[in-house]
C-alpha cells in the first residue's frame, strides 16, 4: 500500500528496504501506537529524495498541493482515509469550504484543487470554494483543461462563522499555506473546524521545528528497525535573523554550513560514499522552492554575499530580497546527485 | 468506491440508482451519524439479490467467507480498512490468532483464508491459523492451488488466555459462524479480544431479529431518500418450532406464507409487476443455504408436508431433518428470477 518509489539509484538502501519490508506488521504496530499519542495531521504531502545511499524527506507539506498527481487508482484509497478523518475529526460535517491560493490561475495547480472537491465530494460533503483574494466579488468560474470548471466564490464573514452566499460549512479546509501571513478572515473561527489550524501556516511554522521533531522521530523509528537514523534523516543547523545584503548573521550560516559539511564528510568515509557533500540553505518559513541554495563549500557563501552586496545578479537579487531579515534553516541533504523521487501524499485519517 | 454490481435486469432500480447518486453527501453524512451511535461488526458480507424493480440483502454474514472473490484493486481497500479497524478496537494488537471454519478442506474456502491472513499481515499484525478440529494435534500443512500453504495448528487452552504454540495473541478473528455451537475453548476469554463476540455465532443469533433491525434501517434509510422501503427491504414473518415431520408448527408456517404472499401481490399490483411472487423459508439460524425452500403457494407446503411424512424422497427427508424442531423464519424475497447479483463484502473500519 506504500507507493513504490522509482529511481534509478541503488546501494545500501536495498539492504534497508529489505529490513523494513521484514519489519512491516512491528513497524504498522509502531504507527497505531504512535497514533494513539499523536495527532497527525488532517493531510500532509513530503517530498522524498533518494540518494541511493540515504532516503529521507527534505519538506512537509502542511496544504499540500499536487493531488492531481495521485493516480486512479490511488483514488478510492483517498476517498477511504477522507472519510476517516472526517469521522474522526468531524462527524456531523455536511458542508466543507475549501480555501485554495490565491495565484489560482496555474492549471496544475486548479486541477489539485478539482482532485480534492473529487474526494471529499466522494466521501460525502458538500463542497464549494472560497477565495482570499479580494479582488473576486462574484463567483467566478475557472476553466480546466478536461473541459470542467471550477468556482470561486467570495468569504462572506459574519461576527463569529465564515462562509460563502448561502453557504454555511461546519469545515473550513485550507489548500493555502499562508505563507502571506495570517488573514483576518480566518481569525476567531471558534464554531467550525478549521483544518489544518492557522498555527501549521507558514506565518507561525518553522522548518528547523519541524526536522527537529523528526528527527527524535527518526531516531525512535531507527531504534526499532535496528539501522543508522542517518539513512533517513537529514542532518540540519539554524541559524536567527540572516540579511545577505548587509552581511548580518552571515557569519553562522558560514560556520553552521561548514560544521556540517564536516559532519556528512565523516559519514560519508563512514560508508565509503565516494561524493562531494553539500548543504542547502533555505528560509526557516515559506515554501516552493523560493530562496533556496546549495552550498558544496563554506566559501561558497562569501560569494554569494560580495554578489548581493554587489546587487549585479538580479535573479541573486530576488534570492536575497527574499531572504533578507529572514531566520535560515540549513538542511545538510546529503543527497547529492539526488533526483526527487516523489510526492508521497498522505491524507492521514489517524 | 461502491462496488458496481452487474446484472441483465432495469426498472424502477434505475431511477433509484439515480437518485442515490444525486444523495450521496447525504447519505455518507447519515453513514457517519449512525457509525457513532452503533458499533458496526468487524467484517460482514451481503447477499444482495437484484429483482430489477428491487434490489435487497437476503443474508448478512457475520464471519464472511468469500475474500478470495475480492480483486487485486479492492486489496488495498480491504487493507486500509483492516488497520483503522484495528486501530480503533485493539490499536495494541501484535499477534492475530485467526480460527477459520473446521472443513477447510475446500480451496475456495482455504483461498478466502489466505486472503484474510495477506490483508492483516499486509494490516502490520503477525496472523497464524489455529484449528477447531481436535483431531489436529501438530501443525498441519494445507496446499493451496496458486503454490502456497497454510498451516492449521492445534489451539492451546489456559485458564484465561487462548493461543498456539508459542503464539500469544492479543486478538482473536473468528471465520467459523459457530452453527456447531459454541466451543468451550471460545468461552471466558476476558483477557483477549475476540472478533467477533460470541453471541454474533448461529447459536445464539437469528435471522428474524437482523431482517427486524434491518427493517427499522431500510426505513430510516427510505426516509432519508423520500422512496419506499420496500424497493431495498425483504419481507418476513417469523415461526417458532417448526417440525415438518410430525406437522408441529406447520399452519404457523402456512398462514404467515399465505399473509405475505398476499402483501407481496399487492405491491407487485401498484408497482405493475407482472411475477408470480414467491417467499423463501429458511431456519431462523445456520447457513450454506442449507434447508432452504421455495414457495410460490401456500399448498406447496402441504405437498412438502406429505412428502416428508413419507419418507420417500432423500433430498427433502435431509432438509427436514435439517429444519426438524427448528424456528423458522420466512423471508419472503420478492426477486422472481433474480439472480445472485454479489456478495458485498464489507471489512467496516468504523
């Protein structure tokens, strides 16, 4: 039931695969118990990388797009852990608002959010969709390249309940990451369920929380199966406020990322891995890929800032401005030559 | 992610179909209230005949053979189901002692036993197979068509606990309805959960008090939809001791045919059915079809009556030897030329 990964990349990871294959009904077993003391959340994608040697996930998705990617068959089994949560989260619910992105005219990105009215249709609820974009004052309906359509309607906020025209959910599910910071629209939401809640937004989550807490997550897992938490871990350092422009704080990103560097080469003569580390600089919040660098060589860094300083790049440019005053988490991916081997998309109905 | 049932017949079914469909939030959402307000079983299968202008359950069973029917697309269905089944009743669960049916000699049979022990391996629980059947005092290797085998072992009583050699399960899934009665070795397990209960086995269950329960749903159900219950829901009326060999109970069983033949003409008239309506009696309790009759007449019982009270005919002196001091409750199956459309079989995660 685990979707098969493809890649081209073979090594110790086939040994691994093996031990956990032997392992599933004590690893299933691990997962309800883990179940019981934690709440997962309402829907989650991460994306995988496999370096061959090593296999670990370098971004949650909290609002996970990419819906569209599950296949048909993958369907039904969608539809099935929908309705699992939504009877364990709420039961009664018979109308779902579904909150999309703004920058809704990405085709991909319209059919991810047709494949979620698909199954949560499917699995029982009304659903219609509201838009945060202010500039919609009236329904307005978006065409899809199957020949279907989408629409996009107004929030309608009363003092205590958010909706649309004669629509009152008792679910408001979000398919945006807040990455703008949080609405006031979807402030004081105390009579309906607001899934995921507004603190899993980018304006209050931080990458370096988030690969801490999977990292012990990691380690306990590791313990189980008897193997090095390294193989599906990645190692990672944080820095506070960074500002590329000026040079603030750079001096952490230069010692943290050489730190690590450090680190992965001593794993790396560990396993005899014959490859260059690298590192990959990101913002602690936000997400798609915005800001993100690879760092083979501390040095590397002390480039980037004479160019920033310099302002003579401007793709360099965009990168620092939207990196500037912003905490930077270092994520050491040591996954070089690496190829994204997939989404992996959960809907967690436990 | 119903399944799809196949049949040569249409009629009023279609109409109906139609407006399920159209329902369907509505009735997952009803789905949902009524799952909190009632524990379903932990797996069942349904007999559903298709009339054409009715479609009904004829038999419900609580200790569902027939796995082996499910496709290789259902797999992960019946998988994912079994974990959130798991995890709601017995999340703890490690070892799974499964005891099947004692003439397990049939590969049909042993194929649905091999299915259940894939799908709750596949579920993350280590399953062996113990056996009813005391003349198995070692493990027993079966061969099955595709190559592979089961092994059946004897089971070993404590005091309070129930298990194999070695085998120390925290639950244990019945497939054997019990028409036997009720082992000794099943009673006053308090420390183990046991799936399902006791009293879900022949020797304690009747049909007439499932066909009552599924009356009073079918009529929820109907009302929900604004159609008439009778289009899903079997007529019946109930007998108590019936002997056909010495006429005990007989005029019971002959004037409740008559009375529902009667019903059944009137509701064939305002739905315009041109069929000869008939009714099925059955024991109150067992399976395998067995001592099942047909009846298009109330005289049909007569003849059957004689026949039995002259010994001449072996086929019928087994059925009445069957049905010899039993409750019988006649089901009256208002699906002239139906055929057996599909064994639903639902593994009920919730």
């Amino acid at each position: 039931m685990v979707p098969h990964l493809i890649t081209a990349l073979n090594g110790p990871i086939n040994e691994l695969e093996q031990r956990i294959l032997e392992s599933m009904p004590a690893i299933e077993r691990w997962f309800r118990l883990e179940w019981m003391e934690h709440t997962p959340p309402f829907y989650t994608s991460v994306d995988v990388r496999n370096a061959g040697f090593k296999l670990a996930p370098v971004d949650t998705n909290l609002f996970p797009g990419g819906w569209n990617n599950l296949t048909e068959e993958m369907l039904p089994l969608a539809v099935q852990a929908a309705m699992a949560a939504i009877e364990k989260i709420c039961p009664e619910a018979k109308n779902l608002l579904l909150i999309p992105e703004k920058h809704t005219r990405n085709t991909f990105y319209l059919q991810n959010v047709q494949r979620l009215v698909q199954i949560f249709t499917a699995a029982g609820l009304n659903v219609r969709l509201g838009t945060l974009d202010e500039t919609i004052t009236a329904p307005t309906q978006l065409e899809l390249p199957d020949g279907g359509s989408l629409t996009l309607e107004p929030l309608l906020r009363t003092k205590r309940r958010l909706g649309l025209k004669d629509f009152d959910p008792c679910t408001i599910l979000l398919n945006n990451d807040l990455s703008a910071g949080l609405p006031k629209v979807l402030e004081n939401l105390h009579e309906q369920y607001l899934l995921p809640p507004l603190h899993a937004g980018w304006a209050v989550r931080r990458k370096s929380n988030h690969f801490q807490s999977y990292e012990e997550v990691a380690k306990k897992f590791a313990k189980l199966l008897g193997m090095d938490p390294w193989l599906i871990n990645p190692m990672f350092a944080k820095c506070g406020k960074v500002n590329f422009q000026d040079g603030t704080g750079q001096e952490c990103v230069q010692s943290h990322a050489d730190a690590l560097l450090g680190k992965i080469r001593r794993k790396y003569k560990e396993y005899g891995i014959q490859e260059k580390p690298f590192v990959i600089v990101k913002a602690d919040a936000g997400t798609y890929g915005m800001g993100i660098m690879t760092v083979r060589d501390a040095k590397d860094l002390d480039e980037l800032n004479r160019r920033a300083q310099a302002r003579q790049n401007d793709q360099m440019l965009a990168l620092t401005r939207h990196m500037r005053g912003m905490t930077i988490a270092i994520t050491v991916l040591t996954v070089i030559n690496a190829v994204l081997v997939g989404v992996t998309i959960w809907l967690t109905g436990r």
